[in-house]
C-alpha cells in the first residue's frame, strides 16, 4: 500500500515538472519570437532603425541623469504611450517590463530601506531583541528612484527590441561602430536559440517516452547529468558545422544585410522629441531633488 502512494506521489510531482519544462520552454520560445510585433505598421515599426536608436539612447541618457521619481515615471507613461501607438499589445508589454527585471530588483534594493543601510528621518522603527532599526525616508526614495529607473531603461530597450527585426538591429548596431564580435556573437545566439531550445525539448519527450516518471532524485540527477553533456556535445559538433559552412558559402566575419534605410521627416520628429526630453530633464533636475 505505501508503495502505491509512494508510486502516486511521484507521478504527480513529475506531472507538475513536466508542465513546468514545458511551460518555461513555450515562454522562451514565445518571448525570443518578436519578429511579429516588428512587422506590424506601427510608430515604431515604420521609423528608419538608426534614429530610433539614437532616441532610445537619448532617453537612456534621461533616464541615468534624473534623480526625480516624477520624472522617471513621466518617461516610464511615455514608453507606454509609444508601445500602444506601435500596436505593442499593451498586457504583453507590461508583463515583460514590470514582473521580471524591475521586481528582482525591487527585491535587490530592500536592505537600503532600513537605516543600517541608508540613515535619515525615521519613519518607522521598532526594536528587536534589543536592536534598533527603521525604515527612513531617504531610503525609501533611494529604493523608488531605483526601480523606476531599471523600470524604464528596461521599458525602453525592450521596446526598441520588439520593434525592430533582429538582423536589422544588427546592422544597426555596425553601423555605430559596435565591435563585429560582439554583433556576430548575437546574430549566432540569436539564430540558434530556436534549435537548442527544440533539442531541450525532445529530449525530454523522449526522456519522458521511454522511462516514464523519475523514481529517486538520484535517478533524475543522473538522467539530467547525461543529457546536459551530451547537449553539450551536441551543440559543439553543431557550431563547428555551421562555421565551416559559412566559410565556404564566403563569410568574412562581417554580416551582410540587404536592408536599406531611408530617413524620412517622421524620423527627424523622433529623434527631436527624443532631444527635447532630454532638454526637458536637465531643466526640471533644477527643481526636484
């Protein structure tokens, strides 16, 4: 009988592991695949790659020179406003923007709350076992400004990436002198995310096909110790074809892209509002501490 409810309770916690393999691995693949968003007519979309970049980098620049939450929020709408306008499903976008990075960093910037960390005006304290502690004001504004800065550079990258294709933003990124390792290092992890991420995914189909349900965690260390070296394996045999064979198709380590890009007067708008907030945060860094 307890073998029975021993064999139950180990089918039902694979169930819950599979569902999550599966689930993180549609997750990636659902979060890599943005090349829908970029096709679509959108503000962004329609903009010539080279001055969106140039905004976005502007409004990085606002973002790091500003210590004021009113402003960082301010920029933070405006991110909003520019996905809607550039038919960025408005849920998709924040969900990416607000529950990953931004909350992990909130939960980083918690100890400069208390007053160990960042002395000022009290606004509350208590005691323990004799220790006195509190959560100051001046922190409370440290770990704000914080978050709402990670929360809009974070915003407005992952804007820039989700409206433009990726071998364009590549080119892009040559065109202002990025180093050719870095941009061909990204192209490559780019391309063949898709394929490690389908080989993870077999595998453990097949896995699941032939063992069933894992009996013992030593078992299951085991069985995952042999795929992840044999991935390994398999994904070093795999790069080392796909050079050889871009060198005989003539690759020279420089990637070529037929794209060309054209200014036009709405990029040229873009890039001056880009400028205009920029002006508009030293301006207002005189009035707000």
């Amino acid at each position: 009988m307890c073998d029975i409810n021993s064999n139950l309770i180990h089918r039902k916690s694979s169930g819950i592991v599979n569902k999550s393999i599966v689930g993180i691995v549609s997750l990636l693949k659902e979060t890599i695949a943005s090349e829908a968003i970029a096709a679509k007519p959108g503000l962004l979309q329609l903009a010539d790659p080279r001055f969106k970049l140039l905004s976005v980098a502007v409004l990085l620049i606002c973002v790091l020179m500003t210590n004021s939450a009113q402003v960082l929020a301010g920029l933070y709408a405006i991110t909003v406003i520019v996905a809607l306008l550039s038919r960025v499903n408005l849920a998709f976008y924040l969900m990416r923007t607000i529950l990953f990075i931004p909350v992990f960093s909130l939960f980083i910037v918690l100890p400069a709350l208390f007053s160990f960390v960042t002395p000022g005006q009290e606004v509350c304290s208590w005691n323990i076992f004799g220790w006195h502690t509190a959560i100051t004001r001046q922190g409370i504004d440290s770990a704000v400004i914080f978050f709402l800065r990670v929360l809009a550079s974070v915003s407005m990258s992952l804007l820039l990436v989700l409206t433009t294709r990726h071998h364009v933003l590549l080119k892009v990124l040559r065109i202002f002198k990025v180093p050719r390792l870095f941009v061909m290092t990204m192209g490559m992890t780019y391309r063949y995310i898709y394929l490690l991420l389908d080989i993870v995914q077999n595998t453990f189909i097949t896995i699941k096909s032939r063992v069933g349900y894992v009996a013992s965690t030593r078992t299951g260390r085991r069985i995952v110790g042999a795929n992840m070296a044999g991935l390994w394996l398999k994904s070093y045999r795999l790069q080392t074809h796909i050079y050889s064979a871009m060198l005989s198709r003539g690759y020279t380590g420089e990637p070529r892209v037929l794209d060309e890009f054209r200014a036009r007067t709405n990029d040229y708008v873009i890039l001056a509002c880009a400028i205009a907030a920029f002006i508009g945060t030293l301006w207002l860094n005189n009035f707000t501490h």
